[in-house]
C-alpha cells in the first residue's frame, strides 16, 4: 500500500478505505461503550433490589426480635444460627444473627436478585430506661440535704440524697448511696455498697465504701477509712491515710502519706507527691500519669424530676371528701379520715386492729389539716390487691404510736399503701413501732426512733425532704408497685436505671 | 495542479476495480451508520432506564425513611404478605406489606418489604 502510496495510483480510495477503518473501529468502541453501560444498569437495578430485599429480610428478623425477646427460647434460635428464604420477586436471602454483647444484636442479611448479591446489617439493641434515678427504686430519697439526720441506722435498700450527706454513728447503708452534695463518712463501721457523690468525700476513722466510689470533687481519706473497690476521682486524692483495694483513677493530683495504700494500680492526671518514702511505698503496684482521664459521666446519677401530687379533687373524686365509713373495723371505700373518724378509732379496744379493704377497688383516704395519731395500739392492714392512698394536706400528720404496725397483710408483700403529701407534712414512726408503705412527701419529713416492732422500722420507699432517723434503727427497701398509681409519672424497671425492655434498630450498618 | 497531471499521467484503476471498492465501501458505510444508530438508541433507552431506576429506587428509599411517595417521580403502592426466614427447623414469619415502587412513566418495578 506505501508502494501504491508513494506511486500514487488510486491513493484516494486508499484513504477513505483508512478513514472508514478508522470510523469502524470507532463505532465498535461507541457500540461496546452503549452496551457495557446498559449491562452495568441492569446490574445497579439488580444490586439495588437485592440490596431491598436483604434489609426486607433483616426487617423481618427485626420485627421477630422485637416480639418475642422476652422469649429465651425463640432467641436462642436465632442467635448464632443462619436463616434463608426467598420472596417472590424479590429473589433469595440468608440471615444471621450475632449478639455483639448484653442487649445488643447484629443481624445481617446477604439477597441474590438475579445473580447480583447485595447486603444489608442492623445494630438492634435494647432500649433503656431514662437516664438517671427513679426515685421509688430508694430506701430512702432525701429531697434535701442529711448532715444531720441520718442517725444510727441500718439502711437495707439504695439511698439518694439531694444535697450534702453525713453518716457517722457506726450507721450502715447496705445498698448503693448517691450524693449530690459533699459526703463525709466517719465512725466505726459506716459502710456502703458503693457511693457517687457530686462534692467531696471524706473517709475518715473506719468509715467504709464497700463498693465502687466515684467523686466529682476530691477524695480525703485518713484513719483505715478502706473504699473495697475501684475509685474515680475527678478532682484530687489527699490520702494521709487510708486504704483502697483495688484501683485509682483520680482526675488530679495524689498525695500520700502516713500508712496509706492502694493494692491495685493508681492512674493519676496531676502530679503524685508523698509525705515520707516514694510513690511505689504507698502504690506498690504501680503509678502511671495519664493526659487523657475522662470525667465521671453524673447523668446515670441524677434523679428525675419530683412532681408535687395532690390529692383528687371533689370533682375528680367525690367520695374522697366524704367522712371515711369504718364498718366492722373496715374501712372499703374511699374518704376523708377527720377529727371524727380520729374519735371513733381512739374508742377501739387497746391492740385492735383495723383493715382497710382494697379487694374490690383501690381506696382513697384524705387528711385535711387532720393530726392522725391514735396511740391505742392500733394495728391498720391493708388488704386486697388494689391500692391504698392516703393524701395528706395543709398541716397534716400521722404518728405510729408504740406497739402499732400499718402496714399490707400478709406483711412482706410489696406495699400498696402510698402515703403521698404535697406540702410539709410529716410521718413519724415511734418507739416499737412499723410503717409499710410507699411514703412520698417531696416537702416533708419522716424521723423514726426506737425500736422496731419486729426487725424493721419501715419496709418500702420512703421520699421526704428532711430525715431524722436514729436509735440504730433498721430500714428494709420493698419495691412499690407504682405502675396505676399517681407515681407511675416515674419510669418502672430495675433500680438506678435499668427498666425499659423495648427492642429498636439503632443503626442500619452498610449496603 | 501537480496532483491533477500525476493522475492524467498514470493508468486509473478499472471499472470494475471501482465497482468492488464502491460496494464494499457502501457495505462498510451502512454497518457504521447501523452501529452509531445503535448505540446511540442504547445509549438513549439506558439513560431513561437508569432515571427511572433511581425515581422507583427514590419510592422505596422515601417508604424507609417514613415520608410519603414522591408523585411527581414515581407511583408507590403496597399488598398484604409475609416474609419467612427458616432457622434450621424454625422458622420466622413476619405479617407485613410489599411495597412496589416504579418511576411514574414506567413498569421497572423495586420491592420491598415492611413488617405490620
């Protein structure tokens, strides 16, 4: 052709013979271009639908976790296991489930639409309850602050108190104690499960945490004041002396002196000083300073919110404002206990014992400015499976005298008896005496003394402002059944935050 | 003009070598017509697929995130049915809706599937 070319003969035609190549080449690499991008369109619908049809599948799973994680049984068939099946149109599929760790699943989904595979995963985990305290979950909620009220005691149940607290006396609180205050814990024998408190805290003499201790402020502790657990402290630690088991995680600085120790290993973000030896005398496991502590988070440690309960109005509940009926020693439907009810219930012979029957409905007592102190001996049981509740209003009080008990029958059961006030009333529990109920008096004030009239003074939930508890004694924590209640305004479930069990896809994971 | 002479001075090709190269050409010619045709029809059909994917893709990915169909796009309607998975010898079933959503112009069709 270059011979041809260069003779020149018929070279026209070679050209165009060239340029015609050259556009057939050209329209072979449109046309593999227009095919190429069509396949690759079909292949995106397909991957699209597979990808539908594994999140299709994934829902599916999703809905049944939801429905039936109660069920121990119907989850353990899912998880760890692989399942598959098929929707028509919407091709093939294959499911696992994993659990990634306690209330928190992984369920993954792989769809062949058409031979395209696609795939789509979901975090499913288990709700939780609002953040922070319920306030029924406590022994005893201190709407205020307990310098000075908590006496001698033994307190078997969780305590929050809203200010600053003081346990001294050999008192012990057998259950987890939150402070929102500063905290000083001294005399012998004072222990806690665990304490978290927003101020400092003072362990001094024998005063002990049997639990985990966290701090907002600083940790002193001097004596063989002991924490049996871990510590975290955002501020410093002054440890003259004193003992802690386990770890240290102080936000600060650490001083040690005397014959302090901590068994296990101290984390500290300030500086570590001792008054005598070097740090490894007092940490014999090991210091290391650390630029990264992270505060205490406090939100698991608040409360919610203390609504002001009133008593139904005559509107809302009209019986309620009619004289209380005692029949045989029975009262059985709803009323007001006034001075007269007060008259006919101080005629009772010495020791009686009066019932108030909730078989057939819950029932409705109101003391309006009314003092309810019978001092006869007079036992009060609650019966039936309804609820009992007495509202308290203006200046009103009830004292329970020696040797009288008010309370549920059979006794032990969880109280339904709900002694609710909405200003600055008071209960007072004498010597040889019992009260079983849900007290909530956000205003008020609860003081108890004496001995028990068997082992405990009180048996529930108590929620008053102002405590003054002493003579050593004992305090049992019983879960009111708040659910149907005017308490129910407080999430229900387990104590310090646990509760709700619902199941939600938190994340969608891929595609 | 030197080009002009050149061809005058040679001997041409024939009639019938003209004849041959007129008719191949003609043939390549028609098939390179034919394929740009083609490929543009393709090409043109493809991208109409393609927007139609994405307006019937755009129904079901609304129908996840709870909001309503786009009717300007595409046509979202849904029928009782229910999804198994089988777990060994146990088997989840799931009451729920397909949901079909197509471009508003066209039958290209996503399914997809939501639990009552």
């Amino acid at each position: 052709m270059l011979k041809r070319l260069k003779k020149k003969a018929g070279y026209a035609l070679v050209y165009v013979l060239v340029i015609f190549v050259v556009a057939t080449l050209l329209a072979m690499v449109v046309f593999s271009s227009a095919v190429i991008s069509a396949r690759s369109t079909a292949v995106e619908h397909n991957t699209q639908q597979g990808y539908f049809t594994a999140r299709s599948a994934v829902n599916s799973v999703v809905d049944y976790i939801i429905k039936n994680a109660s069920d121990a049984t119907a989850m353990s068939k899912l998880i760890g296991n692989t399942g598959s099946g098929s929707i028509n149109n919407m091709g093939t599929y294959t499911v696992t489930v994993t659990q990634q760790a306690a209330g928190r699943l992984k369920v993954s989904a792989t769809a062949v639409y058409n031979g395209e595979t696609s795939t789509a995963s979901a975090t499913v985990v288990q709700s939780v309850a609002p953040s922070g305290i319920i306030p029924t979950d406590n022994v005893i909620y201190v709407n205020g602050s307990a310098t000075s009220g908590l006496g001698q005691c033994t307190l078997n149940g969780s305590v929050y108190v809203n200010g600053a607290m003081s346990l001294s006396q050999g008192s012990a609180i057998n259950g987890f104690v939150v402070v929102k205050g500063a905290t000083s814990i001294t005399g012998a024998g004072n222990t806690t499960k665990g304490l978290y408190s927003d101020g400092n805290v003072t362990l001094d003499n024998s005063g002990t945490v049997n639990g985990d201790l966290f701090t907002k402020g600083d940790l002193i502790m001097g004596g063989s004041a002991t924490i049996n657990q871990n510590a975290t402290v955002d501020g410093s630690l002054n440890m003259p002396n004193g003992f802690i088991i386990k770890d240290a995680l102080i936000g600060k600085n650490a001083y040690f002196a005397g014959g302090a120790k901590i068994s296990g290993v101290l984390k500290y973000g300030g500086t570590a000083t001792c008054g005598w030896g070097t740090i490894s005398t007092f940490v014999p496991a090991g210091a290391t300073k650390i630029t990264n502590y992270t505060p205490i988070d406090a939100a698991p440690y608040s409360s919610q919110a203390l609504p002001i309960i009133s008593a139904p109005t005559s509107t809302q509940n009209p019986q309620l404002y009619n004289t209380a009926v005692i029949t045989n020693k029975t009262i059985s439907d709803s009323g007001t206990i006034n001075s007269s009810v007060v008259t006919q219930l101080n005629a009772l012979p010495w020791g009686s014992t009066l019932t108030i029957d909730a078989s057939a409905k819950d029932i409705n007592l109101l003391l309006n400015n009314q003092s309810f102190n019978i001092g006869s001996g007079l036992n009060i049981e609650v019966i039936g499976t309804h609820n009992v509740f007495i509202y308290l209003k203006g200046t009103s009080s009830i004292t329970i005298s020696a040797n009288e008990y008010f309370g549920m029958n059979p006794r032990g059961t969880n109280p339904r008896l709900y002694i609710i006030g909405d200003g600055t009333q008071s209960v007072a529990l004498q010597n040889n005496s019992e009260l079983d109920a849900c007290v909530y008096i956000p205003n008020g004030t609860l003081s108890a003394s004496g001995s028990p009239l068997t082992v405990y003074k009180f048996v529930g939930s108590c929620l008053v402002k102002t405590v003054d508890i002493s003579s050593n004694v004992s305090f049992q924590y019983s879960k009111p059944v708040i659910d149907g209640t005017p308490l129910s305004v407080f999430s229900s479930g387990g104590s310090s935050g646990g509760g709700g069990s619902g199941w939600y896809i938190e994340s969608w994971d891929d595609k | 003009m030197k080009n002009f002479k050149s061809i005058k001075n040679k001997k041409g090709m024939t009639l019938v070598e003209i004849i041959v190269s007129v008719a191949i050409l003609s043939i390549i010619a028609v098939f390179i017509i034919t394929v740009f045709a083609s490929s543009n029809n393709i090409i043109g059909n493809n991208a109409i697929l393609k927007r139609n994917g994405e307006n019937a893709a755009a129904g079901i990915e609304n129908k996840m995130a709870g909001l309503g169909a786009d009717t300007d796009i595409s046509i979202v309607g849904q029928q009782d049915a229910s999804v198994t998975v089988t777990f060994g010898t146990n088997s989840v079933v799931t009451s729920g809706k397909i949901v079909a959503s197509s471009d508003k112009n066209s039958t290209e069709k996503y399914y997809y599937f939501v639990p009552n």
